[in-house]
C-alpha cells in the first residue's frame, strides 16, 4: 500500500528533517570539539553587554512604540520628542518592574527559604513517622525508610552547615556583583541608543547588504530579519504572559488548599513554565520535594493541582496567548528542546523552539526553491 500526502505535507518533512539534521551537526560540533565551545563563550562574554542591550531593546520596543504611537499620537511634540518620551517610559517601566520584583517578591523567597531551613529537621521527622505509620499498617518493614530519612537529614542538614560555614565566603564574590551589575547597566544605555535610533541603525544595515549582496538576497535577508523578530517577539513575549499568569494562578491556588510555601513554590513554577513542554514538570519536582517532607499529604495534593494547571496552560491558556505562531509539531518542538538545552543549558531549552522555527523557514524557502529549479514535484519524491 503506498501512502499519498499533499505536496506541502511532503515539503514540510522534507524541510523539517533538513533543520533536524543540521541542527544536529552543529550540536555534535559543539559537544566534540570543546575549543569551539570555549571560543563561542569567551566571544559569548566579551559581547555579553551589546547581546543584553539588543534583548532589552527587543522587550522594551512595544512598550516604546505604544507611548509613541498611541498615547502621544495627537501630540503636536515632533518625532525625536515622541522617540525620547517613548524610550524613557520604556526604562522607568524597566526598572518599575524590576524593583517591585525585589522589593515584594525577593524577601517573601528569603523567608521561605530561612523558615524552610530551620524547620527541616522536624519536617523530616513528621515524615517519617507518617510513613512508618503507614508502612506498618501494610506490614511493611520500616528499616529501610529510617535508614533512607537518617540519610537523607544527615545529608541536608551537612548541607545547611556547609551553606552556613560558606558565607563568609560571599565576599569574594562581590566583585563578580559588581561587574554583572555594570554589565546591565551597560546594556540599558545600549538599549536606550538602539531605541533612540533604531530607525538609522535599520538605515545602515541595509546600505551595508545591499552594497555587499545581490538585490533578492537582501530582500530575503530583510523577509527573514522581520520573521525572525515577528516569532521571537511573540514567543518571548507570549510567554512571560503565560508563566506569569500560571505563577499567579499556582499562588492563589496554594493559598486556597492552605499549602505552605506559596510564594516560593508558585515563583519556581512559573519560572520554570518559560520553559515549554517540558517547564510545568522541572517546577513541579523541588515543589513536591519540599513539600514532602513538610507532610506527604500536602505533595500529593500539590500534585495533582500542578498536573491540572499544566492541562489547563498546554490546552487552553498557552494556545489562546500563543497560539501556532511557530507552526512546529510537538515532536520537532521537543527535539529543539532537548538539542537547544544540550547545547546552552536552560537558555537553551527556553530559545531553542523559536531558533528552530526560523532555520525551519529558512530551510522550507531553500528546499522549495531548489525542487522548483530541478523541475521535481513533491509526488516524485515517494
């Protein structure tokens, strides 16, 4: 029997098996070869400012375009007044955001983890005797779980100490402080100018590839720059909504079943769903944990309520904010996850989806261009 599929159908494997593959030789490239590893990072270091600076621009540009273009629209200011009033609500908005971070949610975290740390040892003895309790009503032998919860304590609580007899040592780290804080710094006033002038900026690059390239290849080179950002935007952006309304909702939840350590708990989940697909569940682990050795009841009940929510995000909130824009199935959805976090760690988990989509249209384009030269249709291919 031989299986017919549409002539698009066929162009989207083709395309899509071609990103595979590549994107898998440059991850056997970084992985076998550690000097082009270590070259990317220390180039990836050096350019940490501008690349920081260029993401800042990219999240802050909507808000700048909205003051510009919609609340001073029947301003009589000229243009480069509206640009610079635009820019500075885009910064003061920034560091709005990141203040009311640090003053509301950091010391909530601090506490928790504090409260967390001085009550471990009873957290771990109510467990144990819960599950002594319940092991010894099945007539189960108990040795193995004292033996697993004497581990377990003794390893948390070196732990703690080694954490304790550490931080003095914080010292030597300020100046690491320092220079990650001058970096950001750095990366506003890069972004201030890139938003100031992004319009000459835009100018140039394009004098630059047309008086180096062919005509259509710049033409496709801007086609692609504007994708590019049309995806990533709506990615990034798409997804901060979603795990933040997913952190709120795992919040609120957790108070209503009275759980303890909401705020830490719902920060981590919501963190963590910026990850797709595989987000909800890396969350879902240290929450449990903790959770368990307060009382076993409690990460049961958290379960379950974490297993809705993802139902609830993967099938009716994600799509309604995302939608298709990337246009992926779920299985090269989850290859680009596993490749990208194989490759960058978490970044890469979190940026792998949308660096994929593009190589996916850049390499759909390329496909159908060179079966249109060969004068071959998709039914002859199978």
């Amino acid at each position: 029997m031989k299986f017919k599929f549409k002539e698009q159908t066929k162009e989207n494997i083709l395309s899509l098996t071609c990103s595979g593959i590549l994107l898998l030789c440059f991850y056997f490239l970084i992985t076998n070869f550690p000097q082009l590893k270590l070259f990317l990072g220390n180039i990836i270091g050096i350019l940490l400012p501008f690349i920081l600076g260029f993401s800042l621009a990219f999240l802050l540009a909507p808000v700048t375009a909205r003051v510009e273009k919609k609340w001073l629209a029947k301003s009589k200011m000229k243009p480069s007044a509206k640009r610079k009033v635009g820019v500075a609500a885009a910064i003061v908005f920034l560091f709005v955001v990141l203040i009311s971070f640090m003053a509301i949610l950091i010391p909530q975290l601090l506490e928790s983890v504090m409260t967390l740390s001085t009550q471990l040892s009873d957290y771990l003895g109510k467990a144990n005797t819960l599950l002594n309790e319940i092991t010894e009503g099945l007539g189960f032998k108990t040795g193995w779980l004292e033996m697993v919860f004497s581990s377990s304590e003794a390893l948390l609580e070196s732990m703690l100490g080694m954490a304790k007899d550490y931080v003095p040592k914080i010292l030597n780290y300020s100046w690491s402080f320092v220079r990650q804080t001058f970096n950001f710094f750095i990366a506003v006033i890069i972004a201030v100018y890139i938003l100031l002038e992004k319009e000459r900026f835009t100018e140039q690059f394009k004098k630059l590839a047309y008086a180096l390239l062919p005509k259509p290849k710049v033409e496709a080179l801007i086609q692609l720059s504007r994708l590019t950002s049309r995806m990533f935007n709506s990615f990034i952006i798409g997804k901060m909504i979603d795990s933040l309304i997913i952190g709120v909702i795992c919040f609120i939840g957790m108070l209503i079943m009275r759980l303890p350590f909401a705020v830490l708990i719902s920060f981590i989940v919501g963190l963590t769903n910026m990850i797709p697909v595989f987000g909800p569940f890396i969350g879902a682990v240290p929450g449990i944990f903790i959770l368990f050795i307060v009382d076993p009841i409690y990460s049961l009940i958290f379960a379950v309520f974490v297993l809705l929510l993802q139902q609830f995000d993967g099938n009716i909130l994600g799509p309604m904010i995302l939608g298709d824009q990337l246009g992926l199935p779920s299985l090269w959805v989850m290859f680009s996850i596993i490749v990208g976090g194989g490759m960058f760690g978490i970044l890469g988990m979190f940026l792998g989806v949308p660096v994929f989509a593009v190589l996916y249209v850049v390499v759909r384009g390329f496909v159908s261009g060179r079966l249109k030269e060969k004068n071959i249709r998709s039914d002859d291919m199978l």
